[in-house]
C-alpha cells in the first residue's frame, strides 16, 4: 500500500461523522406552525454513580397525564432501559411562558427520604422534545445531558457544633427551545437546539386581579426537603432564534464527549504501533525467513543435516492436533463472528444508519448482526477442527459447543443481572417477554445458521498443510525465559491494547456516563490496526518460539494477541476507582459483570486474528522448504 493511498485512507477514517449524514429515511424533519403543540415528554432516571435507571414517575411529585406521546420502543432501547413517558408540561410554537405552574405536591416523610436518596446517587431527568435529549446549561455554559434532580448544601451550624446538609429539590426549570426558519424551503420552524435550566425556589402564590398568580424568584431562598409545606412545580418557556439547520443539530450533543485531537492523538499511537510490529515483520519475513530458507533448501549432506538447527527442526510436529483442539476451534469460530459483526456494526454507524436520533439502533445492531453471523462462527469452527484433527467424527458435538457456549454465556449473566434489576424495580430489568423473543432468536436464527455453516465447513477438508505430522512428538528443549508463555502473553497483549485503549476510555465514558459516542471513522481504522497488531505480533512470537524449537504454538499464539483481554479488564477496573464513584453492590456487580463479558469477547476476537494469522504464517514458510 502506498504511503499517499495511507495518508488519504487516515484522513477520511479519522473525520467525526457529520450530523448531516444522518437525515435518512425514517428520521422526519418536522416543522412547527405557530401555536402547534410541541411534546415534551420523559425518559428513565439515570446515575453514573448508580448505574441502575428508573421511570421518571418514580419520583415522587406531580402525577402522569392520562393521554400523551410515549414513542416507540425498538429492541435495543427496552434492553438499555428506556421508558418514554408524557409529561404535562404545556409548550405551543412560539409561546413563550413564564412561571407558569405545573402541579403542586406535598411529600410525605418516606417520599422525602427517597428523593434524599436520589439526590445522593446524582440522578439525572432526561427530557425529549422532537426526538432531541434536553441539555443542561450553567451560566450560558453546556453543561451536560439531562439535568439533576437536585443538588446539596451544607445548612447552618447547629448549636452543637454540626453542619447537617440540605437538601435542594429541582422545582423549576427554565426550558429553552432554539429553532429555525427557513421560508424558501419550509414552512413553519423546526427545533434544532433543546436545554434546561433548573433551579430549586420556593415560589409563592399571591392575589391578583384575575385570581391567584404564581412569583418566581430564582433569588429567593430554594426549596429545601426539610421545608414540611406543599412544593410547587413551575417552569418557564423560551423560544430562541438559531442560525443552526436541522441537518446539524446533533453537533452540539455530539460535541458533548470532548476534544476530537485526542482521538487524533490515539490513532497516530496506534498507527506508529503498527509501524513498527510492520518493521519488525518484515524483517522477519524479507530477511530472517529469505535466508534460513535459502540455507535450508542448499542442505545436501548428512553431516549438515545432522547440523540443522531452528524451526525447520519441527516441521514434523508444526502442524500436529494441540489439546483441547475442539474448545480451541469453538473460541476460534466465535472470534470470527464477534469480529465480523464489529466490523459490520461500525460501518453502518460510520455510515449514520446508527444515529443517536434512533435511540437503541446500535445495542439492536449488534444484536441481530451477531445473530445472522452465526455461520460464520459454524464454518470456520469446523474448518480449523478439521484442520487440526482431520479423523475427527464429532461434527455434531462440536456445532453444538460452538452455538451454545458463548451466546449460553451471556444470557446466563443477562438473566442473573435481570433478576437483580427487577428486584430494584428499575426500568433496566428487561420484561420476560423480551427474554422469551432472545431466547427465539437464539435457538429459532442463530443455532439453525451455525449448523448451517458448520455443514458447509464440514463438506470441505481442512486447509491444506504443507508437511506431514510425524507420528512420534519432537522433544521440546528447555526453553529461554523470555519464551515462557507468561511472558510471551505480557509481551503480546500489551501491544493490542495499546492500539485501542483510547479509544476505549471514550467508549467507557459514553456507555457508563452516559455520553454520545460518535466517531466511528476513528473507531473502524481503530479496529482495523487492532487486527493488523494482533495478527503481526502474533506471527513474530510464533516465530522465535519455533526457532527455539518449540512446536507448541496453537494456544500460544491465541493467547498471545487475546491476552490484550486481559489488559482491556485491568483498564475498566482503573476506570472503575477513578471515573466513577459506585459504592453500592448491584452497580458494582452490572459493571464488572458486563465489561467480564467485554473483555471476553475482546479476547476471543483477538485471539482468533492471532491463530489464524499464524497458521497461514506456518503454512507459507514450511511450504517455501525441501522436506526429505
């Protein structure tokens, strides 16, 4: 590859993806007439400190209307928790509003020690309008998605010299709705931009003319919890001339996560990563290997032959079946299918068929992309099976561990966190209908298409081997100590992971904080140098344990590259004690089950690339060589 082919292939994969690249069809650019209702309307509570989400009419306060705009749900946003409420909040087309009252509630004692507890694990409101999250703004400032439901305070000092906290509730908020006109192509105006502004007060109702008026004063003392009188729920509505076209109106959230030269930064890393495990292949390949081949191909004599040394030595046992040879062809084929349904996945999103304005649209992605790729993992776990043990009869055996032990997996740890999150009552749980529709695509798409593949694996022999196996196994000599396969495995994971990490802290960020994560362009050359790493550190690892005579190479070479799994699962527990702050025993146990469940298919997918990057590697240098 060229290096201007590289430098052009860098530039466009590491663009942010345009918000225009998400008018597509099924994303309605709806314009306003003057007076007409705009919905305003509620998704579940989230924390980043709970990581448990609740419905919005969890807090206690005004009730739910009887009729409201709801939405509909996909697969991926019920299994993400989402629950899209009405509110009864009154909002026309270019009318603005000022103090005007919601509801009126008086807590009661459990009532206040919830919303206590609330305030305490940072809950956030997520309001919609127009398919657009509310952000939160401070003094002018972006501040972040949603707004909290309250905030503390340290109270007066007590005559026994204590200073208790306060609690602040949230009761009014000012919701500004930018928007945009554009007489030539459209009639109306389309809303483009959605914040709010909360602020805790304790209004006061006084006597006019027409009957009782409700005061707003954002100076006054705010309401606190220990106030034992009704609460008052009012808002304020501003509507805001805007230059920004509905095309682009997603910039600002997506703007949220923060500079795009740090993942410019990461990928110049990664790509010198690569640079150099390139380098280093090459020489390997170009140097190294060109001369042991030539030498070993000019051998004539017996006492030369008895003089052989390095990896020709083991081309007898190279290719001889490793134990546990079937679970190694199921962690194989899996890699595969989780590989190709990330590379997949990240196209379409690089492409915006993934937008954030389709909310659950990439958790349902993957989903069914790794449901339909279920041959994928047949064919090639057969394949590698028959390969490595060409006798073998257990087809039926090993399709079966191939369709059922990682998708087994997951759902075991889905159904137990499920159980947890009912218990909580969180809208997280995900309801036993759904559970019956995963368990039907499981066993009614996924397992039919892997013995699908594996058929289609099994009517092939396995890939051709250039060498025979010996019937009797070379002894292995002592090894160096750098060639332990612990230290093979630090040294292999390490580069991987440095290819990817971060990227990574972004994508942690956005899935536990509760961000938008957008540049897929950088995410897909991001993978793509993940694949090259693993692959060539993998190759050069294989190659000096073979030079040192060791025919072992099967397991250590998947365990060379996936052992960056390892890396990705120290890196979340770091991220755990420094970005986020869960101190409760259902969050921590989502969190680390989960990014368990991460790391594992990490690991598979990585360590995949390593095996079958080798075994080509295997069968390209014992195929250039004279066997006698």
């Amino acid at each position: 590859v060229s290096m201007r082919f590289s430098v052009a292939l860098f530039h466009a994969c590491s663009l942010p993806i345009p918000a225009g690249a998400y008018i597509l069809p099924g994303i309605a650019q709806h314009a306003y007439l003057d007076g007409e209702t705009v919905a305003l309307t509620a998704n579940k509570l989230t924390s980043s400190r709970a990581q448990i989400p609740y419905d919005y009419y969890d807090l206690p306060g005004c009730p739910k209307p009887a009729q409201g705009e709801t939405g509909s749900q996909n697969l991926g946003a019920v299994l993400a928790g989402d629950a899209i409420e009405p509110t009864g909040y009154e909002i026309k087309m270019m009318r603005n509003e000022t103090c005007k009252k919601l509801c009126s509630h008086q807590f009661t004692a459990d009532e206040r020690d919830h919303l206590r507890s609330i305030i305490d694990d940072d809950y956030m409101v997520n309001w919609i309008v127009d398919n657009l999250p509310a952000i939160r703004t401070r003094q002018s400032l972006v501040d972040r998605l949603g707004f909290p439901v309250g905030r503390k305070r340290l109270g007066p000092i007590l005559e026994n010299g204590t200073q208790p906290q306060q609690y602040m509730l949230n009761n009014h908020v000012v919701i500004r709705l930018h928007y945009h006109q554009e007489p030539s192509e459209f009639i109306g105006s389309r809303i483009v931009y959605f914040e709010v502004e909360p602020f805790s007060m304790s209004q006061f109702e006084a006597q006019g003319q027409n009957g009782p008026t409700l005061l707003c004063d954002i100076t006054v003392e705010p309401f606190t919890l220990d106030i034992q009188g009704p609460i008052i729920y009012s808002y304020d509505v501003e509507w805001v001339p805007s230059d920004i076209r509905w095309s682009s109106r997603w910039d600002v959230y997506l703007s949220l996560q923060g500079d795009e030269g740090v993942h410019w930064v990461s990928i110049i890393n990664s790509a010198m990563i690569v640079a150099i495990l390139s380098g280093m292949v090459a020489l390997i390949l170009v140097k190294t290997l060109h001369r042991d081949i030539a030498r070993y191909n000019e051998i004539i004599s017996a006492e030369d032959a008895a003089d052989e040394t390095g990896w020709k030595l083991v081309h007898g046992d190279v290719f001889r079946k490793p134990p546990h040879a079937k679970l190694l062809a199921v962690c194989t084929g899996t890699g595969c299918q989780l590989l190709v349904m990330a590379f997949v996945t990240i196209i379409f999103a690089a492409m915006g068929f993934l937008s954030p304005a389709r909310r659950g649209a990439l958790l349902q992605a993957c989903l069914l992309l790794f449901t339909t790729m279920g041959s994928i993992n047949g064919y090639y776990s057969t394949r590698l099976h028959l390969t490595m043990d060409p006798g073998s009869v257990q087809h039926k055996t090993l399709t079966l561990w191939t369709a059922l032990m990682f998708p087994g997996l997951c759902f075991a740890i889905f159904f137990l966190l499920d159980l947890f999150l009912w218990a909580k009552g969180s809208t997280g749980a995900v309801p036993f209908a759904i559970l019956i529709a995963l368990l039907l695509m499981w066993f009614g798409i996924s397992v039919p298409l892997v013995f699908v593949g594996a058929y289609c694996g099994g009517k092939k022999e396995g890939w051709e081997k250039p060498v025979r196996v010996n019937q009797i196994p070379r002894q292995i000599p002592p090894q160096p100590w750098f060639l332990k396969p612990l230290v093979t495995c630090l040294i292999g994971g390490i580069l991987p992971f440095g290819a990817v990490f971060t990227e990574l802290y972004w994508i942690l960020t956005s899935v536990w904080r509760h961000t938008f994560y957008y540049l897929f362009g950088c995410l897909l050359l991001t993978l793509i140098i993940m694949v090259v790493t693993c692959a060539e550190i993998a190759i050069a690892l294989t190659y000096f344990q073979l030079t040192a005579e060791n025919h072992h190479w099967w397991w250590r070479a998947f365990f060379a590259s996936g052992s960056s799994a390892f890396y990705v699962m120290a890196y979340s527990m770091h991220f755990f004690s420094q970005q986020l702050q869960i101190v409760a025993f259902v969050p921590s146990l989502l969190y680390f089950s989960y990014m368990a469940l991460v790391s594992l298919a990490f690991f598979l997918m990585t360590g995949a690339v390593g095996v079958l990057a080798t075994f080509r590697f295997c069968q390209a240098i014992y195929g250039s060589i004279k066997i006698d």
